[in-house]
C-alpha cells in the first residue's frame, strides 16, 4: 500500500476506534498514528492467530482489521498514559 493508503486508512480505524472506545476523538494527529499502529496489530494478529491476511487496501476487511487493532492500541493507550494523571 502507498503512504497515503496507509494514512486514509489509518485514520479511518484510528476515528472509528476513538468513537468506540471513549466517544471522542484523540485528535487528528494522534487518530492517525494510533490507526497506523492499529493496522499494523491488527494485521499481525490476523495473520498470526486467525490464519487470515493482514491489511491488503483500502477495503472494509482491511478497515475492519485495523480498527480492532487500534481498538486494542487505544486501550493500551488509555492503560498507560491515563493512570499518570490519576
């Protein structure tokens, strides 16, 4: 995939999994890097336990793929970094 695939691609999962997992945004920027992050996990974790392909376009599998991915980042995310300000 192009850099701009991977970038549409990763903020689609990154905004999605921010809907789900605390009903606001994180932002632009970090959207996007969680959603890149969220596609590669998400990809290994098809490939490596699921037996399926990893991330292969701009389709809904594959958007599917890297938003439970980012799902999973973001809830490390929120592990790790919102324990710090309570």
């Amino acid at each position: 995939m192009s850099i701009i695939a991977w970038l549409v691609l990763g903020l689609i999962a990154g905004f999605i999994a921010s809907k789900i997992v605390n009903k606001t945004g994180e932002g632009l920027i970090l959207d996007i890097v969680l959603g890149i992050a969220g596609a590669i996990v998400g990809g290994f974790l098809a490939t490596r336990f699921l037996g399926q392909s990893d991330v292969t376009g701009l389709n809904i599998y594959s958007i599917f793929v890297a938003t439970i991915g980012a799902i999973i980042v973001l809830l490390i995310y929120h592990l790790v970094f919102r324990r710090r300000t309570l």
